[in-house]
C-alpha cells in the first residue's frame, strides 16, 4: 500500500500536540498553548480554522496572545492552513524560526530496514524516573530549554510505564557507554504511528544513533498495528535520514515567531 497525500494531510491534522501540563486557551477558531517555563517555546497555535476573513481572525488570535504578556508567539503553518496564512504572519512581523516537514512512511508490510549504528547502542523505554530523567537530559541538549521538575519527570515515567505496555507508545532511550546518547518518542493513534522528540547529543551525532532510535520505534509500531508512521521533523537535521529511511516528504509546516509587543 502507498501512502496517499488526503490520508497523510488528514492524519498530520488530527496530531495536536499538547503537554498534559499545559495551559489550553481553546476558542472555536483557534487553540493556543502555554508551555511549562522550562520549555524553550512558551506560546504556541497549535489550531486555527477560522469562519470569517482570514486577516481578522489572525488578529483575534494575536490579541489574545498579547494577554499573556509574553514577547513572542510561535505559530505552525499546517498542510491542511489556510491558503495566505504564511502571507499574514509575515506581514505582521513573522518570521520562520523552524523549517518543520511532514514526512511519512508505509508500515502495512512492516517496518522498513535501516542500517545498524556504528557504535555499540543499548536502547530502554523511558518508563522508571532514572531513564526518563536521561531521556530529558538529552532534549535539552538538543532542543533547549532546561529539565522539568523531579515530579514531572515522575509522572512521565508512569504514564509511558503504562502505556508501553498497553501498545500506546512511549520513549525510548539511547545509551552508548552508559551514558544516555538519544532519545525519541512514539505514540500510537488510530493506526498511525506518531513520531516525536528525536534528537541525538551533539558528541554522538553521525554514528547511527538516530536511526536505533527510530528502528525501535517503528518495529514496537508495527508490532501494535499501526501502518502508517509521521513525523513533522527538522528540513534539515532529521529530515534527510528520515528520507533515507524510506519515509516520504508531504510538505512544509513551517514555525513563524511573531512579535507580540512593538506596535504588531
């Protein structure tokens, strides 16, 4: 089976991703997030489908912003966006602070081949505190922003202990020489496999550890039915080993940063 481009768009806009900590403002036009202060974004849309003229209800959604006195609102243009979204926020100050892709796979006859690691790699489910505090450890390292608290790393581990075994998905983690070398997630919804967080440490990036990571998380997806595998991932970075891993490129989702003070 191929992956047709209508069930790739449909499945990348049922993803909304949301931290169960997160502050949810939700209207009947837009969802905006308010992060947890240790991640290195605090204001995200995460939904936006408005009924009305375009440039007004960007409007609407940045006047809201604007409540939580916050410099700077982070705004993902979606495949399935209105056509002239991208054109709005730029010409209220966006600018593309992330080039995001969605890129997908076919699981319906298993999980592709990949090449094995250069290095010696261990892999374990982030689902007691120690390896999901690794697995945090490594994030940062990749992403930004710094640890959560000891009780959020807590509540991770128990909910993944859970759901790893209930087939949902989970994280897992890399180590090479004992010491945590990547990390990424998976989640497992209505057959697709939702791919998330893959980052390698900057000390072991080109030795294979991206691709043990992932090879983990599409073989425990396959083995919980899904047949489909997405993931909106770095242009850049993760995006040429996803291709090179069979995965196909569906479009951009770029994140523009918009301005909220200074006469926007």
């Amino acid at each position: 089976m191929s992956l047709s481009a209508s069930a790739v768009a449909a499945a990348s806009a049922a993803w909304v991703w949301a931290p169960d900590n997160a502050e949810v403002v939700e209207d009947d036009e837009y969802t905006i997030l308010r992060l947890p202060d240790y991640y290195d974004f605090d204001l995200s849309v995460v939904s936006f489908t408005p009924a009305g003229a375009l440039g007004t209800a960007v409007d609407a959604v940045l006047e809201r912003a604007r409540t939580f006195g916050l410099p700077t609102l982070d705004w993902q243009v979606l495949l399935g966006s209105p056509a002239g979204l991208a054109a709005e926020l730029a010409a209220r100050g966006g600018r593309v602070k992330l080039d995001l892709e969605v890129l997908a796979a076919d699981l319906s006859r298993g999980a592709p081949p990949l090449r094995p690691p250069t290095v010696d790699v261990s892999l374990r489910w982030a689902t007691d505190f120690a390896t999901a505090r690794d697995r945090a450890t490594v994030e940062v390292t990749g992403f930004g922003g710094r640890l959560p608290p000891d009780e959020r790393i807590e509540i991770a581990a128990a909910r993944d202990a859970k759901a790893v075994l209930a087939g949902g998905g989970g994280t897992v983690v890399a180590y090479v020489d004992g010491e945590p070398a990547g990390t990424g997630g998976v989640a497992i919804v209505d057959g697709v496999a939702r791919l998330t967080g893959g980052v390698v440490a900057p000390s072991r990036q080109g030795q294979g550890v991206y691709r043990a990571v992932l090879d983990a998380r599409l073989s425990y997806a396959v083995t919980h039915g899904a047949t489909m595998a997405l993931v909106k991932g770095n242009a850049a970075t993760s995006g040429p080993i996803l291709r090179k891993a069979g995965f196909t490129t569906f479009g951009p989702e770029p994140v523009y940063a918009l301005p909220l003070r200074g006469g926007c």
